[in-house]
C-alpha cells in the first residue's frame, strides 16, 4: 500500500485481522514506511538494501513521536549512509561506543581533578582493618593524624603525623619530586618517623595501583625512585632486645619491688612464659585450671589458642593476685578491666637499676634465649611460645603432652629462679618467698 502520508491516514491506519503487522509506505520517500502492529502500536521504519544485496529494515522511531517531515528526513540521511556503502546499525553502535569512551574519559578526568589521597588512605585502612594487627593499625593511623587534639595521656597536644601532609594533596600531584622533597623535610627532624611513613605510603601505593579505579590515577612506579630511596633513612641496626643472665638478678629485684602487684606479676609472667604480651594480659580466670597445672593462651597462630604448663612459682604469683573481675591481670581503672600499660612502670623500673631499656616484647625474647641454659629444645620452645613449626617433623609429626612441657617448663623457671637469687619450693606458695642473699 503506497501513499502520501498525512497525519490522518497515518492515525486512521490499522493492522489487518487476524495478522500481526502491516505496513504502509510513503509515496514522497521511498523505502519509508508505517508500521502498525496488532496490539495497537505504530512506528516509522525504512526499508532499503546493503550494497552487498541483503535487505535491510531499520527502525525510525515512533508515530507519535515524529512528525512526518522529520521522519521523511531521518529516512534520507540513513539512506544516504547506506548509499554510501555503509550499514547505519554499525555507524549507530560506532557512534554510542564512542560517546561511552568520551563519557568515561570524562568521569574519568573528573576523578583525576577531584580525588585525594586522604579519600583513598581511609577506604585503604578500612580495607584493612580486619587483616592488620591492632599495632600495624594504630601505626597507620598515628603516622597519619592531623595532630593539635588533647593526648590521651599525658599533657599536651597531638603531633601531626608525617603521611597528613600527603594526604591532603590530589592524588594526580603525587610525584616522585613531591614525595622526595617530603622525606628530606620530614627526615630533619624525625628520622625514624619519616622511614615508616614512606614504608606505610608506599604498601599503600602498590594497593592503589592493584584496583582499576585507581591505577589509571597514578604513576605505580614513582615510590621506587632512586631519588626518593636516596632520600629516606636508613634503618638504624638495633640493640638485641633481650636481657642478659647477668641482668636477671636486678630484673626481678626491682620488678617484685613495684608498687603494683599486678603489673610485677604480669612482666614476671611474660618473661616465665615467652607469651606475647596481648596472650598474657587477655588471661581469664577461666583459663586457669590449678588442679592441671596448666593455662590456656589464645594464639594468634592457632585460632584455638594453645595450653601450656602453669609452673609453680607463676601459680603462687597469680593467686595471690585479687580477683577484681573476670580477667586475671586485672585494672579497677582500665575501661575495659584489665591491665592496659605496664610499659611505664617497666620501664621507670629498668632505670632504676641502670639496665637498658627492654620492651615487653623482649621479654618474650628473652625467654627463647634464655631457653637455652636450660638445653630445652626448639621444638617445646616454639610450643610454648606459640611460634608456628617451620620443619616437617614439627608439623605433622610431633605432638608433645602438657606433661612433656612442664618438665621443661619447669627446668627452666627453677634456672631463672636460681638466677635470680630466689628461693622457691612449691609447698611455700602459700607462705611466701624468700630472697637468697
């Protein structure tokens, strides 16, 4: 059917019954056409052929929503593109992909222009916070605060991490210059700090670079400038972290002599047992069983925590303690009820008899090297440490009873006892000790 189209032909147009699309084409441009589907709806269409021979039917638009002429127009250009040689389909899908390639171009800039580093430094911390150690955390953010807020301890104001300055920038502007001149600025005054910050900065960067929302932002390769590493700190060799058998003696001497009985038992504790000092200050009371001889450690190797022997000048320290609450270092002003940092008063502890500082972690230390006096072996060392095994014959072959432990166990507190001029025999637990002068 050939007509010239006029808006009354075209709205008094129907599909014939019993079918389920007819058509009506325009006299004025050839190969336009209406067609009206059974259920009602009607829409301007083209109908032509490739330059190869195959027919072709494109779809214009709506009768509703176009007017004739405007649809006799949009006839002829496509039909002036297939003249051409080419299949208006694939012009169309060039042109939207091109259009998406210019829109994410743009988004793309858009971020470029806006975001910080600091946007990308917190969704990195929360990321995370669930994998890293409270410790590893605390550095992150410590190294990263603004500064100028009242400390928690003590008197005085926050000082603003050495990262702050970076995460205020763009993260586009970052460069190997920009972070050379902060390490020189920040090296002059803070050495130490300013090696950290650059380790921290650039885990941090690596991570960016593994997400492709970031990656296109930065240059991965400018935290591995040689001007930069030139710039950073070295790290400094230090001291062995443990004490000495000579240094035992004046070690618990004033250990014992600290105004806090749950803190001295607590450092006496961390060194008898080599726990991490977060094993030892998490110890409930329900993780003691006396009549065993034995405690339960939670472990951050072995999600199940390990057991090891509770020897018995440890027991008589620990019950003589007050059983304030559940846990068995306990704090009446701690928020949370247990001890929270005994380091102060170990440390004012150590100046006190002129031994260099030792941290509560060395104290661990010290009892693996210390271990050895004894001739205990490696293996029931890693044990009671919680160390995980690095020998096949550990792993899969070795499972050695809490009596087993304790015979060790036991060897060595007497040793260290004996070094330190106490004398101890397990029937004076409730009587008390006595310094062997």
């Amino acid at each position: 059917m050939r007509i010239k189209f006029t808006l009354g032909r075209i709205e008094s147009f129907k599909c014939g019954e019993g079918k389920q699309s007819d058509f009506m084409w325009d006299t004025e441009m050839p190969g336009l056409g209406v067609k009206a589907s059974a259920g009602g709806s009607k829409q301007y269409v083209l109908q032509s052929r490739l330059a190869d021979g195959k027919p072709l039917r494109l779809t214009i638009g709506k009768c509703s929503a176009w007017r004739i002429d405007d649809a006799r127009a949009e006839a002829r250009r496509l039909q002036g593109l297939i003249d051409q040689g080419l299949d208006p389909r694939q012009q169309k899908a060039n042109t939207a992909a091109t259009e998406a390639a210019e829109r994410e171009k743009a988004k793309t800039e858009a971020m470029r222009n806006s975001i910080t580093v600091q946007s990308v430094w917190n969704e990195y911390l929360a990321h995370n916070q669930g994998y890293w150690g409270d410790r590893h955390y605390r550095d992150h953010l410590n190294l990263s605060q603004a500064g100028g807020l009242q400390k928690i301890r003590g008197k005085g104001l926050t000082v603003q991490g050495v990262l702050f300055p970076l995460l205020q920038m763009r993260m586009v502007d970052i460069s190997a210059s920009v972070l050379a001149d902060w390490q020189k600025q920040e090296a002059a005054t803070r050495a130490n700090n300013a090696r950290q910050g650059y380790e921290l900065f650039r885990a941090f960067w690596r991570w960016c670079g593994q997400h492709n929302e970031y990656k296109a932002l930065i240059d991965i390769a400018i935290v591995e400038n040689q001007d930069l590493r030139k710039k950073v700190p070295t790290r400094k060799a230090k001291k062995l972290d443990v004490l000495q058998r000579s240094q035992i003696a004046d070690w618990f001497k004033r250990v014992q002599g600290l105004s806090n009985p749950v803190i001295a038992a607590y450092l006496q504790g961390l060194l008898l047992t080599g726990a991490r000092r977060e094993e030892l200050a998490e110890l409930k009371w329900s993780d003691i069983d006396f009549k065993l001889g034995a405690m339960w450690i939670k472990d951050k190797v072995d999600a199940e925590g390990r057991m090891i022997p509770l020897t018995p000048y440890l027991t008589s320290l620990i019950k003589a303690l007050p059983r304030r609450n559940e846990w068995v270092f306990s704090s009446p002003t701690a928020a949370d009820g247990k001890l929270a940092e005994p380091r102060i008063a170990h440390n004012r502890a150590l100046d006190a008899v002129g031994l260099d500082h030792v941290t509560l972690h060395g104290l661990r230390r010290t009892f693996a090297s210390l271990a050895e006096w004894v001739e205990m072996p490696v293996g029931v060392v890693a044990q009671i440490m919680g160390h995980a095994p690095n020998a096949t014959a550990e792993k899969h072959y070795k499972s050695r009873p809490l009596e087993l432990l304790a015979i060790w166990h036991g060897k060595y507190e007497a040793w260290i006892l004996e070094q330190a001029g106490i004398e101890f025999a397990q029937s004076e637990q409730a009587q008390g000790l006595r310094v062997v002068k």
